[in-house]
C-alpha cells in the first residue's frame, strides 16, 4: 500500500500547549508561514552569489591557459577583456530569461520552456551526475590541499588527508546551506570580500612593481602572437571558462527580492567588476612572471607572492583556500536549486522536490548532491570527467541563449521586463557555436565522450520520466522511499503560492 506524503506545518492542526492537559484540546491557527523557498536574496547577496562562482580558485591557479595557446603577453590581454566582453554579452541573455522565466533552475528551467523536457533532462542527467559534484569534490580538493599544505613543507601531501578535508568540508558546507540561507548568504558576503581584497593586493603588489620600472615583459608584447584560428578558439576556451558562473545567480531567482530589479543589477554590477579584476590581475601576474615562467607554473598567484610578496607570500595561499571555501559554498546552494526544480517537473525522485519544514531549504537534494560529491572523491580521476563534459555543458549555455530567439517567435507577447536587441543573442550563439565546433577536430576523443555521457540520458528519461505505468512493485519501493525521507528530513512538498489565500 502507498505511504502518504507528510503533510506541511499549514495543513497540520496545531494543539496549543496551554490546553495539552486538558480532555478537550484546542485547536488553534496554523502558522501564515507556507512551505516555501523563502525570498532572502538582496541585491548584495545576488552579487555575492555571482562573485562567489567566478572569484573562485581558477585566477589564482592557473591562468595560464591563454597565455599558453596565444603565445604572447599583448594578445593574451586582448583575449581576456574580449572574454569579458563575451561574458557580459551571455549575461545580458540570461537578464532576459531570468526575468520573462522567473523560476528557479536556471538553464534548465530556460531549457525546459522553451525546447521542452527531454533537452532539460539531459542538461540535468549531465549537471546533476557529472557537473555539479565533480566540481563540487575538484573545489574541496583545492581548498583541503592549499590548508594541509603547510604542515607538510618538505615532503609529499599525503592524498587520504587531502580527501578527508574535502570531504568533512563539503559535508559541513551542505549542512550549512540546509539549516539557513541568511547564514550562507551572510558567509557568502565575507568570502566575496576576502577574495577582492586577496586579488588586490595582487593588482597592487603588480602595479608597484611596474612603477619601479619593470616594464620589460611589456616590449614588444605583441611578438609571437600566434594566427591559428585553432588556437585562439581554445584561448577563448580557457578563458570563457575562467569566467564561469555569471549564470549562477538565475539558479535561484525564486528566493530573490524582487528578481525584476535585482537579477539584471547584480549581474550588471558583477560582469564589469570581474572583467576589470581579471585583467588587472593577468597584467600584475604577466609583469613579475615571463610567460613560460606562467605556463610552467602550478599556482601562479602562489608563484607571484613567492617572487615579489616577501614574507607576506603566506597570504596568497590562505587567499587561494578562502577563495575555494567561497565557491564551493556558493556552487553547493546554487546547484541544489536546479536539482530542485527538475525534482519539481518530475525529472528526477519527487523526494528532491521537498523542502525542510522548519528551515525552508532543499535539504533532501543538498544531501543527494552531498552524497555524490563524496562518491567523486573515491574517483580515480575526477578532472577526466569535467574534460568530457565541459563542451557539452557550453553547447547547453548555447541551447539557452537559442531560447531567447526561439522565445520571440514562439511567445512574442511573453511579459519581458528586460528586452535585449536581437543581434546580442544571435552574436553569442553564433560565437558559441564555433567555440563548440572548434574543439570537435582538436580534441574529438573527449568532445565524443561527453556526447556519450549524455546520451546515456536518453534511455533514463524514457524509463524513469515518460513510461507512465511503471510497476506497483516499482512505485511502492519510490513511495517508501519518499516516506523515509519526509521522516528523515522533516521535508514536505512544496506549497503553491495561493495556498491559503482562500480561506475563509
């Protein structure tokens, strides 16, 4: 026989403790607050959640994948504004979506209006599988490695404590985000100021030392610049990558304040701010270290600060782990959220589509993620996935930006609050589309391989979403299940906006 889902506090009669003695209790009001996400995202918050993803540990690691592809200081620059550029371009697109779809999901609640289920099941097959929690175990390495370190100054990390770390820091960050956003929100703000004031110091230390005359990496900056289409293609490639994350904020645009306003001004505050860092950053980095010093460089900030910090080189290595800190706790909540809303359409168990009682957070799909991300930790090579997947998930941001245009000629009178020109998003697909075909012949073992990760989602969907009359065996074990993780996590299902506004 079915369980019965656990119903929400509102549907619950309350016994008032005054009267819990009694013979006759009293029933009183159940509480105005609905099981809903609650919306505690300002405009601060929104900038920080968008900072958080990119400022992550990439700038300071390794930035070396233009410079390494270019071959020279002035076109590497020239590439990194215009991956700016690009960026600010897609995040205009987002501001659209963001604000005509204000749901929660992101690319694929875009995905899922716009070209239907089986394209967004794929991207969360994809996300959910290999994106979220290989990047999420890739995060917590990089911060576990940059604190052991230390205690280990002459000789080799040992690997089974840098797992560990990880995965007691991904598992306190994952209960964190289920016990209060505005506590999450609030560290999420520390963090974003840590890693501006971290890249500072950088630009500045850089700026100094250009203004006692080393300039010499700066003559003829433009010589050896390399003409292969190929090869600037994958410039951009590794650039574009590095500002990943300006679409993070739309994951969440239903526990946004007033996401009309505040969506398109945290991404028009965030996208110039980080452009302008980076490049600053990039010309401090490039005036200390000669390009094969960058390319045969690790940890390029850590190599800066060794060169020209002094013995205040220390900090950029507890920089670079706050930095990681930072962006694993962000990409943790964002992610949890498209996790939710595909849960919500029925993409995934109707378990992940709960929300916990008391706290109003996903817990069950902040576990489910959590519990992934420490599997990818006992992976032998968990960088191998994110190289398959990672063209893959840039033909899934094209497949959004594509619902812009598909969305005016299908919904034209769709209430848009933010209408960009319509040359933006034809630029951006088509700049996308031959950042996607280039790599198809430079590197077509891993292009294939992420097309066959995905497609692997093709039959899942089938059986798991459109087969309909699925077994009584079968639905009995998912409705246990369900009932388990009500219990487990005081979670119910979310209520619609208008629950309770008719009551009389």
């Amino acid at each position: 026989m079915a369980t019965k889902e656990l119903k929400s506090p509102t549907e619950m009669p309350l016994i008032s403790p005054v009267e819990e003695n009694h013979k006759s209790p009293k029933i009183v009001s159940p509480p105005e607050e609905k099981v809903r996400m609650k919306k505690e995202l300002g405009l601060l918050e929104g900038v920080a959640i968008i900072l958080g993803i990119i400022l992550g540990s990439g700038i300071f690691i390794s930035p070396k994948g233009v410079i390494k592809e270019v071959g020279s200081v002035g076109l590497s620059i020239v590439i990194w504004v215009l991956c700016g550029l690009l960026s600010m371009v897609g995040a205009l697109c987002y501001a659209e979506l963001g604000t005509s779809i204000p749901k929660s999901g992101g690319d694929y609640a875009y995905i899922y209006e716009a070209f239907g289920p089986l394209p967004a099941f794929l991207y969360l097959w994809d996300a959910n599988l290999i994106f979220v929690p290989t990047t999420n175990a890739i995060m917590g390495l990089t911060f576990a490695s940059y604190v052991i370190q230390p205690f280990f100054p002459n000789c080799t990390v040992p690997s089974m404590g840098v797992n560990l770390l990880a995965a007691a820091t991904i598992t306190i960050l994952s209960f964190i985000n289920s016990v209060d956003v505005k506590s999450t929100t609030k560290l999420q703000n520390v963090f974003m100021f840590c890693k501006i004031a971290a890249l500072s110091i950088i630009i500045i230390a850089g700026i100094v030392y250009m203004g006692l005359g080393n300039t010499s990496h700066f003559e003829n900056s433009f010589e050896g610049s390399v003409t292969s289409p190929g090869k600037i293609a994958k410039s951009f490639y590794s650039g574009i990558f590095s500002y990943s994350g300006w679409n993070y904020l739309n994951f969440m645009t239903e526990e946004l304040k007033n996401p009309y306003k505040n969506l398109p001004r945290a991404i028009f505050i965030s996208l110039p701010l980080v452009t302008f860092i980076y490049v600053l950053a990039n010309v401090a980095y490039l005036a200390v270290l000669t390009p094969d010093a960058m390319i045969a460089s690790t940890a390029i900030a850590v190599t800066f600060g060794d060169q020209i910090l002094g013995v205040m080189s220390w900090i950029v290595p507890v920089m670079v782990a706050i930095s990681a800190l930072g962006g694993l706790s962000v990409h943790i909540m964002t992610s949890s959220r498209m996790l939710f809303v595909g849960a919500r359409n029925g993409h995934f168990p109707a378990m992940l589509s709960h929300i916990n009682i008391n706290h109003y957070t996903p817990t069950p799909s902040l576990v489910f993620l959590n519990i992934l991300s420490l599997l990818m930790l006992c992976t032998s090579d968990i960088y191998v996935l994110i190289t398959y997947c990672t063209i893959v998930e840039s033909t899934f941001i094209t497949l959004s930006v594509s619902a812009v245009l598909w969305l005016r000629y299908k919904q034209p009178n769709l209430a848009r609050p933010i209408k960009v020109h319509i040359g933006i998003p034809i630029f951006f697909v088509l700049v996308c589309i031959l950042l996607i075909v280039v790599p198809c012949y430079v590197a077509p073992y891993e292009v294939g391989m992420g097309v066959l990760i995905t497609l692997t989602g093709v039959p899942a969907y089938y059986a798991g979403v459109a087969w309909k009359n699925k077994p009584k065996w079968f639905t009995n074990i998912v409705d246990s299940m369900t009932a388990l993780s009500q219990k487990l996590f005081l979670s119910a299902k979310e209520e619609d906006e208008d629950v309770g506004n008719n009551s009389k």
